[in-house]
C-alpha cells in the first residue's frame, strides 16, 4: 500500500528536522512506497532551509512553500495538490503524533476508507481539553454523528478524499472533511486511539482567538451546507 504524508508547518524551524527523522524511522516499518509533503506555510524562519538540508539525504521527502501564509487547512489543500499516492495521512511539524502508534492503523484502510484517530491519556492543558471536549460534543450534536474526536491524525483514501470540497484553510479543515465524506459520501470509517507526544519546543497556535474565530466561521458554513 502507499501513502503521502503531509506535514504542514509554519516557523518550526526547531522542530521539523526531529520530526522528519522520527517519521522516517517509523514509517518504513509499514510500507516503503511513501512521500513525504512537507508545506511551508511561510514560515518567517529557517524551516525550509532546514528541510532543504536534511532532504539532500532522502529522495522521498519534497519541500514546497505557500508565498502567503494560507493556515494549516490551505498548507494541507496544498500538499493535497500533490499526493501521488492511494492513501494520504497529515501530521503536524512540531512533533506531536505518535507515528509508532499512528503507523500500526495503516492497516486498516484495507476495509475501511478512512481511519481516524482519538487522543487518549493526554494532558494538554485544562482549557485545551475542555475545548476540544466541547468542540466534539457541538459537532455531534448538530450534525448528528457520535465522533470521539475530529481533529486526530487520519488516513483517507485519496481519490474518496479528493471528492470533497475543502472550504476551510483553518484548523477546521478535517472535522469539515469528516462530516462530508461521513454524511454526504456514506463512507466506511473506523476509529482507532492514540496517545500524543509532547511538542519538542515552542507551543501551539491550536486556541489562540483569531484561530477559534475561524473554527466558528467554517462550523456555520459547513452546518448551512449540511
């Protein structure tokens, strides 16, 4: 089976080399068809001098960077574009998904089109965890579904994938293409658990307001579409 990985990052110039090098270490235990689609969204540091330097060692890794800043949903639309692969995975560039569990899900797409992941035995933080507690418990109840998460790391068929509209460039993007390919596309999905690493540096944009603010917007556009 193959598989894209798409890292989408913004200034983890800090990160990204010890998450290439852990997602390498793993990933060719499963399977050795892969790319690796690392988006820069414009990273006001030295992220894609990192990954130019350390790709020269690795034919499987490409690097392409956003002229704008595009969020996390455009950096992921845009590693889209480019998948070649049949399965197609994202992970985040500051190292906090657990590719040795991740991995062992891969699997799975053999039945099922989408294998989506929950976090379990994570602490985050109360206020993180209390909104993306109450962000699942909104979406299921509006959309009628009974998810335990909607923004873990998941695998998608590409070409089931690829007939969805993604509207959202914000951190939205995968509970928008859950709902859709879940409501509208009937397709077969599983959830597995996975615990999540700690960051390697720095800390996370995930519940700044202005990224709330968009999560709201793409939730009334979605919900008017479903």
């Amino acid at each position: 089976m193959s598989l894209s990985i798409i890292i989408p990052c913004f200034n983890e110039e800090k990160n990204i080399v010890s998450v290439l090098k852990y997602l390498l270490q793993t990933v060719k235990k499963y399977t050795h068809n892969y790319e690796i689609i690392v988006i820069d969204d414009s990273s006001q540091d030295k992220t894609s001098e990192k990954v130019k330097n350390f790709q020269k060692k690795e034919k499987n890794i490409y690097l392409f960077r956003n002229k704008l800043n595009l969020g996390y949903g455009g950096s992921f639309k845009e590693g889209l574009k480019r998948c070649k692969k049949k399965y197609v995975v994202t992970a985040t560039g500051d190292g906090e998904t657990n590719f040795n569990i991740l991995f062992k899900y891969f699997n799975y797409t053999k039945k099922f089109s989408i294998v989506c992941t929950y976090p379990v035995g994570n602490d985050r933080g109360v206020l993180r965890n209390f909104l993306s507690s109450f962000f699942t418990k909104i979406l299921n109840f509006f959309f009628n579904l009974n998810l335990k998460y909607y923004n873990g790391a998941t695998f998608y068929e590409l070409k089931k994938l690829k007939k969805v509209f993604i509207g959202s460039n914000g951190f939205f993007f995968n509970a928008e293409i859950l709902i859709k390919l879940i409501k509208i596309e009937n397709i077969k999905f599983i959830e597995k658990p996975i615990m999540m690493k700690t960051r390697f540096k720095g800390k996370s944009n995930a519940i700044k307001l202005s990224v709330l603010f968009h999560v709201i917007i793409d939730f009334i556009k979605t919900r008017i579409l479903i």
